[in-house]
C-alpha cells in the first residue's frame, strides 16, 4: 500500500520583481525537505522553527495550496498536481487543515452552523438531517463544546477558543486520516490552549488520525507531539522523538531555542548549558547567506569550523535521531534524508 501523503525532496523558491532599477530576487524558503505520512500508521509529528523557516510553506504545499518548485507531494502514491477529479476529492477529505486564525475561515454573514453543515451537505455523509445534525453534535462534543450553547450562534459571538474547537470538528466530521495543523493555537488564550490541544491528542489516539503540527512553540510541540522536525532557513536542522530532542538536543540551533523558552524564574536558565553568543557581522554574514552551499546556521554558529562552508547532510546522532551538523559527521548520514525512516528506527 503507497503512503497517504509523501513529500520527496521538496524545494520552494519565492521570485520577486526588483523593480526598474534593481534585479529580481529569489527566497529559497524550503530546501530538499522529505516526510512520509503512513495510511495505516497514526503518527503525530511536530514541524517547529523561528518566523521565516519555512513551516507554514511546508504545510502549503503538503495540502496542495502551491506547488513545490522542485520535488513532488503524492496522494496515495499519485503527484497532487496529477490528480483527477474523484482522486481530489479523496484528498480534500483524507487531508484536512486546521490554520492559525479561526476567524478567516468564518464567513460573518452565517451562523457557525454553516461551517458544520457545508462538508456534510459536500461530501454527502449524512442520511438525513437528524443523522447530519447528530453527527456535528457528536463532533462538537469530542472537542468539548455543548451544541447547544454552540449552534445558531454568529462567530463573533463565541471565543477565539471555541470557534477554533469547531473547526477541528468541521475537521473530524470528514473522517481525515491526516489533520495538518498550523499554528492552531497562537491565537487564542494561554489558558485554551491546553484544552485545543488535548482536543487534537484526542482524535491521534482515539480516532486514529495523524497530525502534522506547524509550530514555533516547543512547549506546545513537547505536550503533544511524537516527533519533531526542527527546522533552519528552509532546512532541516535537527529531527529525533520528542522528548529526546528537546531534553537532549544535539544541534546548536535546537539548543539556542530550548535556550530562549521562557521560564518562571528570571536569570535561570531551562537547560544547564549556556550558549556562547557569537558576534555577527549582518553584512558578511547576509552575503555568505546567498547561496545555498554552506551551512545556513554557521554564521550564528559557536561552533562553526571550515568545513561549515559545504552545507552538512542529516547525520545520525543517535537512536531514531538526527542533526545537520558536522560535529556528527564521523556517523552515517540518514538515507536520502527520509525521516519517516529515521522514526521508524527509535
């Protein structure tokens, strides 16, 4: 059986005009990115990085909204960009999408009713109305809301919480074998969060389905996740199981985000060690950034040596673990930097 979803070395690069004057630009925002989604094999696995790291244009493409300058996204084994009609509509069910601002995907005009009834009424799951509106019902309370203090309300009159939970039902409504998630909870309450959260780990262990988390929270990404894959400048920086990877980290990038979580006590530090702040020449730095040949971290780098000028594969660093990082490299590089692989061998 082909995988649900596979992405093979993915590359996204942005043009833009310069304008008259000055030349166009190209941004590089994913480079050479590969992750397989099994059919039969619920996972939940965690794409976390800084503003710019190319996160959310791996979601994107992952759910068909663009497609890859370079690579290929498959469904079921067929190019997204291939897919006839009936297969299409097999993805847009199999793989749903949770994103950052519930509000977007409210139209003020309906009641939140309309999010709940469209897919039904879409993708005929219903028999009748009362097997329709049991169904949401069902729904809504598997994310913890009351239909009855949820329905025949305008998204405006509920929370950033709730409307959030209702699109995760809209979500499970379609029975997804794959829910990508993108920063579903940076807009709402501290105090929310954990309840969307568990509402998500509620439907990988119960229902079975997988999740791809877009985060730049690893607070968030250690409560819930399975895996994760850290990411750089478009590259994959480190990826391993949670919990080693956040309680252990191996690449200097990792440990400068552990480093900067916030904590309760001012001046402690989350884990022991400290990282040498490197100066930075921005200028130098911007220029050697250009290309794509060196490792994209070594500017930043306390420990970038020579060999930091060629840009470092994905080496094995221990168990079902990985860093881009040369002071890996007296072990195996992972195979094709598949890493749906390399999580299969914790």
């Amino acid at each position: 059986m082909p995988p649900l979803l596979e992405a093979r070395h993915i590359r996204k690069v942005f043009s833009s005009s310069g304008g008259l004057f000055a030349e166009d630009k190209e941004t590089v925002a994913v480079e050479d990115f590969t992750l397989t989604i099994d059919a039969d094999k619920p996972s939940f696995t965690t794409i976390a990085g800084e503003s710019g790291s190319g996160k959310t244009t791996i979601a994107r493409m992952l759910l068909g909204v663009i497609p890859p300058s370079e690579g290929e996204v498959l469904y079921a084994g067929r190019s997204i960009g291939q897919l006839e009609k009936d297969e299409m509509r097999s993805f847009r069910q199999d793989v749903q999408a949770i994103f950052q601002d519930p509000f977007e995907v409210y139209n003020p005009f309906y009641k939140v009713d309309h999010i709940l009834t469209t897919p039904i009424e879409k993708f005929g799951l219903a028999s009748s109305k009362s097997d329709a509106r049991e169904q949401i019902d069902v729904a809504l309370r598997t994310v913890g809301l009351r239909p009855e203090e949820t329905l025949g309300r305008y998204p405006h009159q509920l929370s950033g919480g709730q409307r959030q939970r209702i699109t995760i039902a809209r979500a499970l409504l379609l029975k997804p074998k794959l829910i990508i998630a993108d920063e579903p909870v940076s807009m709402v309450d501290a105090s929310l969060r954990a309840t969307i959260l568990a509402s998500l780990h509620k439907l990988y262990r119960e229902f079975d389905i997988s999740f791809v988390y877009i985060t730049h929270d690893l607070t968030t990404a250690y409560q819930v996740s399975e895996n994760i894959v850290v990411l750089y400048h478009g590259t994959v920086a480190e990826a391993g199981g949670v919990e080693q990877v956040i309680k252990d980290p191996h690449h200097p990038y990792t440990r400068e985000l552990i480093q900067s979580i916030p904590v309760p006590d001012p001046g402690s530090a989350w884990i022991e060690e400290e990282i040498e702040e490197k100066e930075v020449d921005e200028s130098s730095a911007a220029a050697s950034m250009q290309g794509w040949s060196m490792c994209r971290y070594a500017p930043r780098c306390p420990h970038a040596m020579d060999k930091c000028s060629t840009r470092p594969p994905l080496f094995r660093s221990g168990a079902g673990r990985a860093a881009a990082c040369f002071l890996y490299d007296e072990q195996e590089p992972v195979e094709e930097g598949n890493l749906t692989q390399l999580f299969s061998e914790k």
